[in-house]
C-alpha cells in the first residue's frame, strides 16, 4: 500500500520543488535575500502546498486536518533543516545555490515520505 503513494508523494513534492525553488529564487535573487532566509521561504510555503495535495490527492484524507497540518508541519520543518543545512554546506564548497538546494531537498525526501506515511496520515 505505501509503495503504491510513493508515485504519488513523489509527484506532489515534485510540484513542492518547483514553489519551494520559485520562492527561493525569486527572494534570492530577486529580492536579493540571505540563501537561509530565501530557503526557508521556500520551504515554508511549499510545506502548505504539498500538506494540501498531500492530504486529498496522495492519502486521501477528508477530514479538516489541523492535527494533520501541525504533524505534517513539524515533519517538514525536519525536512527543511535537512535542505537548509546541505545548502548551506555545499554552497560554502562553491556549488551552485541552486543545485545544492536540490540536493537539499532531495536528502530530505525519504525522511518526510517515512515520516508522514507512519505518523501524519496514519
């Protein structure tokens, strides 16, 4: 059964991807933002996109979802530690902002899959 929502998870955080590196490039480059804070923006409100498809698409969950959201949360703040903190690390060996936010978020993927599938939507 969670082999099955893999696809799906993998999808939507695809899509979380794309709005996590929108935010972060638009507040880095575009805002001329610190890399921590352009990351964390990203991550912050790509946690709110995939929760929302998360919830309905991938685990298929009706229900209001507070309690959800607050776990989901917690675990994407795990996740953006991890991709904040690759980030971090790798930029400060000279790779790209961007490929090592990838990176970052790639690290932080079966975490947050694990996670979710045995305590947020359980």
């Amino acid at each position: 059964m969670h082999v099955r929502r893999f696809p799906r998870f993998a999808a939507v955080g695809a899509s979380g991807v794309l709005v996590n590196l929108g935010i972060f490039w638009l507040g880095h480059y575009g805002l001329g933002l610190p890399l921590a804070v352009s990351s964390v923006a990203g991550v912050a409100i790509a946690i709110l996109s995939n929760f929302l498809l998360n919830r309905r698409w991938t685990f298929q969950r009706r229900d209001a979802g507070g309690r959800r959201f607050v776990r989901f949360s917690l675990v994407s703040l795990a996740g953006m530690s991890i991709t904040t903190g690759v980030l971090l690390f790798l930029t400060s060996r000279d790779l790209s902002p961007v490929l090592s936010d990838l990176t970052g978020i790639g690290c932080a993927t079966a975490l947050t899959f694990v996670l979710n599938t045995v305590w947020t939507f359980a």
